[in-house]
C-alpha cells in the first residue's frame, strides 16, 4: 500500500509540474524506436531547461562516441529524487532513450537510466522526461 | 551593453530619419497592465502541432521546403540553446504573459509598455512617437516595437526580427516578416490577433488570434538558462548542424495515420487551403492550382526590404557599434571603423567611386571623437592635468581644439574592389608615426597609413597592377597575425580564412569592443560571394564562419554580445552567423548528396539545392546570382571530392 500511494503521490506530483519543454521532445526524437546505450559516464550536465547525460560508449566498429542523452530540468529532477550528486564521472551506467529524428546524431531522450553498481535507476517507475 | 548599442542605433537613427512628428496625446486607453493568464487559442492550449502539420499556414514553396528540411534539434546547436522562443509563439507559450506600464513621471503618459513571458526577453513596445531603426541595425529575438491605440485597441507594430518559427516544432519564418499585434480588452478578457506578415516564406499574412484573462494572483514566471553551450547534438563536432535533405524527413505525415481523416494536401500549408473555395478540391470539382481565392497580399515588399540593409543610394550612413567600433554602409559595402585616442584604424575602404566620402563620414566622426565639449570641473592652474597657463576649461575655450587622430592603419579582408577600391586615397590622408629623428628626416616614411592585409591580397592586387599606393604595406600569411601593439587600447587581430571567398579573405577582432569585421565571409543581402578560380570554396566560407562563431559570444539568450559587421548588409550577432552557417551548410550537403549520385551542373541546377533560400539570398541579376553561386559550390566540392 506504501508503495501504490508513493506511486500516486509521485505521479500527481509530476502531472502537476508539467512544463513544456522550450524546444519540441516529439518533434526532435523518434518515438516509436528505442536504443540502449551502455558506457561511462564522462560528463553530468545539471541544469535549466534541460540537463544532459554525457556517455562514452563504443559502437559496433570499437570506435569511442560520446552521448549526449537529454533528461528533464533541474526541477522536475530534483522532484523525482535527482540532484547534482547523484551520478559521478566515470559511473558506468545502462540507459534506454529514443534516438534523433535526425540520421547519425549521437543524441537522444532519456527513458530510463540504471546504475548496476549500486541499482540506482530512475525511469522505471513511471518518471519521464517533461 | 544591448541597451547602450540600442541606444546608440537610436543616435544614428536620428542623423538619418527625419524626426518624428509628437505623437497624439492618448485618449484615455484601458488599462492592459496587469498578469494575464492564457485561456485558449485555435488550437489546443501546448501550441504544439504534431510535425508536418502546416494547416492554416499560408506556406509558399520555399517555405515549405525549409520547414520540411528543418530539424528540431537545431536547438541543440550552441547558438541556439537559450534562444528564447520566436516572437511569433510567445502569446502561444505556456506561463502566462506580464504587462508593464513605463510612465513619464510628469505627465503620467505611458512612455512605453513591456510583455513579458516565460521563455522569452522583455518585450518593450515604445509609445512615445519613436521611428523604427533603420534597415541596417541588428535583428533580434523581441524585434523593435511601437504601439499606438485606436480606440480600444491597441496595435503593436514590430520590425527587425530574427528569424524563427510560427510554431513550436516546424513551421518556420525568415528573418524579414513583420509583425503586428491587436490587442483589445473586454473586461477580464484580452484578445491577441497576431499579422505574420513574412514575404520570403508566406503567400499571404499568417493570423492567429490568442485570448487571455487578467489573473491577480498569477506570477509570470522566467525560465532560467544556464547552459554551458557544449554541442548538445552529441558526438565531438561543435559545428555539426542537423537538417534534412530535401524529400528525406519521413516524420512529416507520421501524424495523419492517426488523424487519417484529414487529407496530406491542405496539411502542406498554401494560402488557397484556407479559403472555402478550397472545399471545391476535396469532391474534385476542381484542383487547388486552379482555384482563385480573394487571397490578402503582403504589405511587405521582400526584395526592397532585404536591399534596405545595404542601400546602394551613393551615400555613408553611420552606426555606432560597440566600444571603439563604428559602421560606415556605404553604398552597399560596409566599412569597420576604429577610433581613438590613437587614431583611426578601417577595416576596407569601399569602392573606389565613394573614397570621398568615405574619408568625409571618417574625417566628421574623428572630429566629434577627440573633441567634445570639455565640461569644466576645476578652477585655476594647479587643476589635474592642466597643461599650460590655465585650467582645462580655460584651455578649451581660449586655445583652439587639437586636430582629430590620424587614419593610421587600413585592414583589408579581400582584394574585393568593393572593399580595397579606397585604399590609395584614404591611406595617403592618414599617416603612421614617422618616429621623430628616426623617420622624419626619410621623405617616403610615414606618408601612408600601413594597409594590412594577407599576402594573397597583395599578389592579387599586384598581378592585377594596382597603383602601388594602394597595395598591402604589411601582410601575414599565417594561421592569424596579431598587431604588435594595443590600438585605441585593445588587441586587434587578423583571421586567415583560406579558401574561403577567394584564397586570401580573412576577418578582423576587436577583442576589447568584442566586435569582428567579417569581410565578405558574411552577408545578409545575398549568398556569399566564391571565387573558384581564385581559390575560394563554400567549405572554406563554412569554416570560415565556424571560426568566428568559436570566438564570439552572445551577452545573454544567443544575441547580441560579439558584435559581426558583414561585408554587405546588417549589423549581426553569434545567432545570424549561426543562420548563415546553417543555411550554407544545408546547402552543401544537399549539393554534395547530388554529386555523390553523380548529377552533373545542369542537374543540380534544375534540382534547385538552394530553393528555400533563394528569394531571401538569390539574385537573377547582378553581379552574382544564384546560378553563378551553385556553380561554384558544385564545382568547389567537387575538388575536394
């Protein structure tokens, strides 16, 4: 029961703070695909309007990229429990997100995050990105 | 700073715009101030049509075409990242709008009124009587507005917008529409209707109309930006500026398999989609390029407009720039102008045919530089810094002024004739310090101004037998080449753009002002200018611009800051490079896609790669046209293949 009303508070805390990103989330990724990032962190962009989550990973040829995956702003972050601490450079993280409309961009829009050192996640409880 | 450059635009404004009759007293207006809260609109209240939704909007093609091709995470460009939203929006943004009465104290007369919105800058709308600032000042995201009320309503008139969007995620505007508001109030009521009247992109004026009700508990509230301008697009290319080739955005009818009742064809925008004869098309008695329909014109003329911005009238306007820095436009070239207590430094001197005036414009404001009115604050001889027998004010009323600082140095980013056709005559009426028992005694030194310059233009000039006296007395052939030493007190440093126009173009900064001439690497009155054959590319013209935008530095929400004077055309920031850039770097990918299919000149000329631009950048006559422009990007990307 604890957990159903968490749930419900935290949801009603979120419809109440919808706020419309300044630049289009459907008119900038694709939502009907999915990708799966896994690397390590190098950079954690905490800010307004959007923050970002730098990841290197390596594509299928070996080759280094780096990710900038967007997440929400600092307010409806630090409503869902983020803030500026909560992940480091060099956090070795999984994440799922919805690629660029745009063909070879290495930027995408955050659907969930996992930190499998110490189960850290954010996203799969409902929570996205506005 | 934006304030004092604005300021300062208004000063030239008035050197050169017959001064505005008074304004009429207004007549007891309603009171519009107050915090508004948005109630509905045509549409639903997050103004967020679904992508290739152009309903309503009277598109012509090359509007269409750039909204087509314009991706949404061009937002994610540094440039772009605290952009506020376009002015066109702004009424249709989420947060409620603030209006706020500026008052003469004396008269209590409403001297101005500012909106205020979530996402965007104070919007000042001048009611006392002010004219708009000429075609060469800079654009920007609020625009310049005046009102002025009819009764009940008030009408909001304003010019010099960047370009945008209409709506969230799409539809796209140049930076030539003007915009007019009619505001009325009904009570608690406030009804916006909105003229987009943007002749580049639109058949005919876009109207929207947007209602809102007075809230007195409400606070409008400001989205902060604190963004690090890192390339948000991913990937380690700063420059990388995202688009679609023509025909290749597959998203644009994702929507209709949803609302599969609406047919694709009125959703591509175009005036005659918004009249009722339209309805004639959908039970095919008759098809919409058939159709007449009593469609508005523009009352913006385009063309005059965009060659306003660089009046080939045969005369100098003058435009205070920033710190040191002045803007000569003359006769559609414009020249950069240092001045100070050392002198006065040009960057380019203009056609040859206008070197009389130009010297006449610079003679004039080196004149009011170094000899403004001394206000007397000290009595007697032992004031600080008297020289002589008296105080400073007794200096300047009894001796006679010192004359103005020399011309001592002209840059040259070209071998252009437009910019270095001045060169003999304005540098044989300044000088370089002679250094007293050093040089003075040398007949030939210190008779000049230096002219600076990269070594190409040099062996250009020289190959073309150009009087000596107008050749490059100094030239670098490096990377960058600093002066040895501050000028009117700041670094001043010259930029090698190789093959960019031509193999010797480069631009000029001012690093204390913040101000960079950028020569012919920009324009806002037409496509750059590439000389194939004498080592220019569009990809040397990108880097170029890429260049400059790595040194300058908007002051706040991507404009103003680094000022950029172009070789032709208005005064710029970080944000209009950045559209230029964008636009030629569309231009090259959609042409360089041609040529990988292995399209010949005739081809890709008939594809019309730079269609969308074309009646804001394109010429059919003159010296360069748009055909002339294609070629040469054909041809310089296809050496580089």
């Amino acid at each position: 029961m604890r957990t159903i009303l968490s749930l419900a508070a935290a949801s009603a805390i979120l419809a109440g703070s919808v706020a419309y990103a300044h630049h289009s989330y459907a008119a900038t990724y694709d939502v009907t695909h999915e990708i799966k990032l896994e690397g390590r962190i190098v950079q954690f962009v905490y800010r307004n309007p959007h923050s970002f989550v730098h990841v290197a990973t390596n594509d299928e040829k070996g080759a280094s990229q780096r990710w900038a995956v967007e997440w929400s702003g600092t307010t409806q972050l630090n409503k869902a429990g983020v803030d500026k601490e909560s992940l480091k450079v060099g956090d070795v993280v999984v994440i799922t997100a919805r690629p660029s409309r745009v063909a070879g961009e290495y930027r995408a829009l955050m659907l969930t995050l996992k930190r499998p050192s110490d189960g850290f996640t954010w996203g799969s409880q409902g929570q996205q990105v506005d | 700073m934006l304030r004092a450059s604005v300021v300062g635009l208004l000063g030239a404004a008035l050197l050169i715009v017959p001064v505005a009759a008074q304004p009429p007293r207004p007549a007891n207006p309603p009171d519009i101030a107050g915090e508004w809260t948005l109630t509905n609109n045509e549409e639903d209240t997050t103004a967020q049509p679904p992508l290739g939704d152009y309903l309503g909007i009277p598109f012509n093609a090359a509007g269409r075409l750039r909204s087509d091709t314009t991706a949404e995470s061009i937002w994610g460009t540094p440039e772009y990242q605290c952009r506020p939203h376009s002015a066109p929006h702004q009424w249709r943004g989420l947060g409620g709008a603030r209006i706020l009465k500026e008052q003469d104290p004396l008269t209590r007369d409403v001297k101005a009124y500012h909106i205020q919105f979530m996402r965007s800058l104070d919007w000042p709308v001048f009611m006392d009587g002010r004219p708009h600032p000429p075609a060469w000042a800079p654009h920007t995201w609020t625009g310049f507005s005046t009102g002025q009320w009819t009764g009940n309503t008030l009408k909001i008139t304003t010019t010099h917008l960047k370009d945008g969007y209409l709506k969230r995620g799409g539809p796209q505007t140049s930076d030539m529409f003007t915009m007019t508001d009619y505001l009325t109030r009904h009570g608690d009521v406030l009804t916006i209707v909105t003229y987009v009247d943007d002749p580049v992109y639109m058949e005919e004026p876009y109207v929207e109309s947007t209602t809102y009700t007075i809230d007195l508990t409400s606070n409008v509230a400001m989205e902060t930006c604190n963004g690090t301008a890192f390339a948000e697009n991913g990937g380690t290319d700063r420059h990388h500026v995202p688009h679609f080739l023509p025909g290749q955005n597959t998203a644009l009818t994702e929507w209709l398999k949803k609302d599969d009742w609406i047919p694709v064809e009125p959703t591509r925008g175009g005036a005659v989609t918004l009249y009722p004869e339209y309805h004639a098309t959908m039970n095919g008695t008759s098809n919409a390029a058939a159709l007449k329909v009593p469609m508005s014109k523009t009352s913006v003329d385009g063309a005059k407009s965009i060659a306003e911005q660089s009046p080939r009238d045969g005369q100098v306007h003058l435009l205070p720039v920033q710190g040191n820095i002045y803007m000569l436009i003359a006769d559609g070239t414009n020249v950069t102008v240092s001045m100070g207590a050392d002198g006065v430094m040009l960057v380019n001197t203009g056609a040859a045919a206008m070197s009389e005036k130009v010297l006449g414009a610079v003679n004039q404001l080196a004149n009011q530089s170094v000899t403004p009115p001394v206000p007397n604050s000290c009595f007697g001889a032992s004031c600080p810094g008297a020289w002589g027998w008296a105080s400073p004010y007794m200096n300047s009323i009894i001796s006679s002024p010192a004359p103005p600082r020399p011309i001592r140095y002209i840059v040259n980013t070209s071998s252009a004739p437009e910019h270095v056709g001045g060169n003999e005559k304005i540098a044989s009426a300044g000088f370089f310090p002679r250094g007293a028992s050093f040089g003075a005694a040398v007949e030939s030194i210190g008779r000049h101004a230096s002219i600076f310059a990269h070594e190409n233009v040099q062996n250009r000039m020289s190959s073309a037998n150009a009087p000596a006296a107008s050749q490059p007395t100094d030239t670098f052939f490096d990377e960058f080449q600093k002066l040895p030493e501050y000028f009117n007190g700041e670094a001043v440093i010259l930029y090698s753009a190789p093959t960019a126009n031509t193999d010797g173009d480069s631009f000029v900064y001012f690093r204390h002002s913040e101000v960079i001439a950028a020569g012919n690497l920009l324009s806002s009155v037409s496509y750059p200018i590439i000389d194939v054959a004498k080592g220019g590319s569009l990809q040397g013209v990108i880097d170029g611009l890429n260049k400059i935008l790595d040194i300058a530095v908007a002051e706040y929400r991507g404009q103003g800051g680094t000022w950029v004077v172009p070789g032709r055309g208005r005064l710029s920031d970080t944000a209009d490079v950045a559209s230029y850039r964008n636009m030629l770097t569309m231009i090259r990918d959609r042409v360089k896609d041609s040529i990988a299919k292995g399209m010949t000149l005739a081809q890709v000329k008939a594809s019309r790669p730079t269609m969308d631009f074309d009646p804001r950048f394109g010429s059919t006559t003159g010296a360069w046209t748009t055909d002339m422009f294609v070629e040469a990007v054909y041809k310089s990307l296809q050496e580089r293949k």
